[in-house]
C-alpha cells in the first residue's frame, strides 16, 4: 500500500502531549504506525463493530488499517482536545489520555458529522504498546 504523508505537528515540551499529537497524526494520514508503534502492541476498541482492528499488533498492518478506514471516510479530520492527563516521563515511557474529536466533511448524499471519543496510550520508550479507545458516532462532546 502506498501512504502518503504531510507535515506531522511539531513537538512540545510534554512528552505525553507530543505522543497523543503524533497518535492524531497517525490517524489524520500524516505518519505511518512504524513512526509511532512498538513492533507489538494491543488495541482494545470498545465500539460495536471495532472486532477487527482488535486484531491487529503490527504497524504495517494498523497503517493499511488506517488508510481504509480514511478512505471510507473521505476528508475525516482528528483534533486533540481538552483535557489532557499525562503520565510520562522524559523517555517516552508512561500514559496518556485525552479526548478528540473527528469531522467529517459533507458529502452530497449526507450532512457533516462530527464524532468525539477519548484514548487512554501506553508507551514504553516513546512508542505505544497499548491503546483503550471509546467513540460516539452519534454526538460530539462539544458542537
């Protein structure tokens, strides 16, 4: 699968906060899972539906994931929001959770949708081994 990529965001002094930037990044299609995963790792999706991307432990695998989830999902855009609660020391190696919220833009056949969720990451050395994630399809956190 080819990938193509844009400009990743730039750090900041919080490594917990540049860990779940570079993890919207990963799903905005501006970096692949081997810039960001452990060669192993665990997602626990909570969504009905999510069975399948419970399975997958490798980046290449979660990066193909990824880019037909987005194809599917035309122009879909994530941002961090707030709060954020860091757990990370300056190796990378901690947690960090913090919601999001995904738009979708309108299409001709349907209007445009806006999702809100929150991941939990884990992180050993800067890349994340494990990943809890709840989202709502139905209602944003904010409007």
């Amino acid at each position: 699968t080819t990938h193509t990529l844009g400009p990743a965001a730039a750090p900041t002094a919080d490594p917990g906060i540049d860990l779940y930037t570079r993890w919207a990044d990963l799903w905005n299609g501006l970096i692949t899972a081997d810039a960001l995963m452990a060669p192993r790792f665990r997602l626990r999706y909570a969504q009905a539906g999510a069975e399948s991307i419970n399975e997958i432990d490798d980046p290449a695998t979660f990066t193909d994931f990824i880019g037909e989830f987005r194809a599917q999902r035309a122009g879909i855009h994530y941002t961090p929001d707030d709060p954020v609660l860091t757990d990370m020391g300056a190796d990378g190696t901690g947690h960090v959770c913090r919601p999001y919220l995904a738009v979708i833009p309108a299409t001709d056949a349907e209007p445009e949708r806006r999702i809100s969720g929150t991941d939990i990451l884990r992180a050993e050395n800067g890349r994340i081994v494990e990943v809890w994630s709840v989202s709502s399809p139905g209602r944003p956190f904010r409007p």
